[in-house]
C-alpha cells in the first residue's frame, strides 16, 4: 500500500485511525497529569518503548511510566501538558508516524530531591518546558497504540514558584488526582 500522508487521500478508516491516535496522544497527558497511570495501558503496546531526550535512557514503556511516577510523586505538585499541532502520516494500513508539539507546566517542590529533570533547590519553582512527541504507532488486533515514543525536550524556562503561574490559583480550582476529578466521566471509556 502507498503511504497515506494527505487528507485528501484518507478515506474513512485513516479518519477513524487519526480520531483514535489523537485520542490517545491527549489520554497521554490527562494521565499523567491527572496521575491516572492506569490509563496508560490504552497508549502503549506492551512491547512498546520510550525515550526521553533529557535523560538519554530508552525504556520499555511501563518501566520509563513507573520511572516517571516516581518522580512525579517524589518531585512534583501539580503538572498541565498542552498536546497541539498533532501530525499523522499513514505509513501502510497498520502503521504511521506522527509529531504533536507540546507544552509542559510543572511544579517543583521545595522537598525535590537534588539532582535529575527536576531537581530540587530548597524552594518551590515553576519549570516550564517546549518538545515534541514523535511516536511510531502500530495497528494490531485492529488496534492502534504507540509501538515508540520519542519525547524530545527543546527548551525550558524556570522561575521562582512566589512569582509563578501558580501563585494567582487557588487550590480549590486546581484538578484532583483521582476519581473525584471533574473529567472522570470524559475518560471513563478508556477504563
């Protein structure tokens, strides 16, 4: 098959295929942000593999998604990943690639362990970062998931947390990191 790269060319399934890939590059960031690691199990092949630019390790997917749990429970307060400009080139019926750009918010905490991605320095800090996820996805069993993921970081801004993004919020209006969360009904399909 000639690979389907144009809106022009797709026909009801590359639509169908793309709804679902951008379903999931946004299941993506609902989960982690959302700290709903479970939902993950959606994105991934079990086979699957993840990279991230800013340490160098490739991982199978639940060990990078357990490596980011970590430290996000031991590093992080809240989180927000904006997921934009969403890319897909079919590359046969089962296969494509795609590039979605994004933007990361995170918390740092006072309490953040020295060192790493997000590495402590005594007081609260706003680390806000620019990438791009490149995945490689896989149809199998009718089902498309991320056989590869690349996440490439390609710049970050920190400032101080007193007087960062968060410091106008109340907590009352942030998101909450279980089921009480007002999108639970929005991401209930996937459980």
């Amino acid at each position: 098959m000639t690979a389907v790269t144009t809106p022009e060319q797709y026909g009801i399934d590359q639509l169908t295929s793309r709804a679902r890939m951008v379903d999931l590059v946004h299941l993506y960031a609902h989960a982690v942000d959302r700290r709903r690691w479970e939902l993950l199990e959606n994105v991934f092949h079990d086979d699957a593999h993840w990279w991230v630019s800013s340490n160098g390790d490739i991982r199978p997917w639940r060990e990078a998604a357990d490596l980011s749990r970590d430290i996000f429970n031991d590093h992080l307060g809240p989180t927000h990943h904006l997921v934009a400009n969403l890319l897909v080139s079919f590359q046969d019926a089962d296969s494509a690639l795609s590039e979605a750009y994004i933007i990361a918010y995170h918390r740092v905490r006072a309490d953040a362990p020295l060192g790493g991605m997000f590495g402590g320095i005594g007081s609260e800090y706003d680390l806000i970062a620019g990438g791009r996820y490149i995945d490689t996805w896989s149809r199998r069993d009718g089902e498309w998931k991320i056989a590869r993921r690349r996440v490439h970081s390609e710049w970050r801004h920190v400032q101080s947390a007193a007087d960062g993004i968060l410091s106008q919020v109340p907590i009352e209006a942030r998101g909450k990191w279980d089921d009480t969360d007002l999108s639970t009904p929005v991401v209930a399909r996937f459980n």
